[in-house]
C-alpha cells in the first residue's frame, strides 16, 4: 500500500478533480495521475471507477447529515423533507457534476443510512405508514437529483455556448402556430425560485398520498 494514501484523501482528491474536469474525465487513471502514485495504488481502496462513485456520494451524504443536524427541528414530515432537499441539492451544486456522480451510487457508511431511522420513528409515530415514508424520501432524493442533473448541466451547457438556450432563436424556429408553446417557454425560471416550486409540487403529492 502507497504510503500516505488513504480512503479519504482519494475522495477528497477525486472530489477537486471533479470539479476540474467533470464526471467524464474522472478516471481511477487521472485520479492516481493527480496523486502521483501507480493505479494499482489506489486499487487498495477502491477497485474500480463504480466504488470510487460510491465513496464520493457516501462523502457528499455525510455533510447532508452534518448540515442537517445543525437545523432547527422541523414541524413534521414535509418540514423535513423541505429540509433535506435544500441540503441536498447545496451539496450537489458544490461541485461539477455532484448530482450525476449520485445516481445509481451505494452509500458505503452505515452511519449514512442509519440517520433515517429518526425520521422513520417521528413519522411513523404521527401515523406515516413506513412503506410510505421510506417511499418520501427516495422520491425526494429522486427529484433533487434530477432537477440538479439538469441545473447542472443547463449551466454547463450555456458556459460553453451562449446562444444554446436563446428565446428568440427557440421562438423563430417554432414559428407562429406554437403561441403557447412560446409564451410558456419565456415563463420558464430557473435556479431556487424553480427549485421551491416542484419541490412544492411533490410535497403536495405526498401530502395527498398520506394525508396525516
């Protein structure tokens, strides 16, 4: 084993080469290029580029818990949920591709998971079947990340080409028998306004599904 190469430091490394060069330039062979050692260094720790997923999501989960725990505690299961999707989607934003390198992940730390069970027992309590309430959260976690995929990729997309996202091209190449369609198109929003709103949306949904 290489010394001074430890599980952490290679999350924390892989988490600023991300930021670099983005999910797809991050390679267990760019990551050992970063920390000066073979590939076969790193295979110690994670075996392939599917584990080193695993740990940089298990790593962004724990500052979603430590952010969570420094608030106020909620009203309920909505109150906590609102919460829990703010935390989330900040932590994703923080760097390139944070949503996307989520997706399809497995937390590692126990801990991690662990940290449902208060939230489990508190609703349940309230009257929150536990299908249900575990079904909340992975539809939340599923929307957060969704919607910062796009975030993400939207703002990505527009630093490289501006005009990508023009009304007035969109609206000239619809031409005149989509008026809707258009007039849709410049109601469109993004960033924390947009977030609220479908958040919104989706705790209303849940809200009518468990009606407590």
């Amino acid at each position: 084993m290489s010394k001074g190469i430890t599980r952490d430091r290679i999350v924390a490394t892989a988490l600023e080469l991300l930021d670099e060069i983005g999910m797809a330039g991050l390679t267990v062979r760019a990551l050992a290029n970063r920390l000066d050692v073979r590939p076969s260094a790193l295979y110690w720790h994670v075996r392939n580029k599917r584990e080193l997923l695993d740990e940089m999501s298990t790593a962004v989960m724990r500052h979603v818990g430590s952010a969570l725990s420094e608030l106020p505690p909620g009203g309920g299961w909505r109150d906590d949920l609102a919460a829990f999707a703010g935390v989330l989607r900040a932590e994703f934003l923080l760097h390139r591709d944070g949503a996307r390198i989520f997706s399809g992940t497995r937390i590692t730390d126990p801990e991690v998971v662990r940290a449902k069970e208060f939230w489990f027992a508190r609703w349940t309590a309230s009257g929150v079947e536990l299908s249900d309430a575990d079904d909340a959260v992975d539809l939340v976690t599923a929307f957060v990340v969704g919607f910062v995929i796009e975030e993400q990729e939207h703002l990505q997309s527009a630093e490289t080409d501006p005009t990508r996202y023009s009304l007035a091209e969109r609206d000239a190449w619809l031409g005149e028998d989509a008026p809707l369609v258009k007039r849709a198109g410049h109601l469109h929003d993004d960033g924390d306004q947009r977030f609220e709103r479908h958040l919104g949306i989706v705790l209303d949904g849940l809200a009518a599904r468990l009606k407590v």
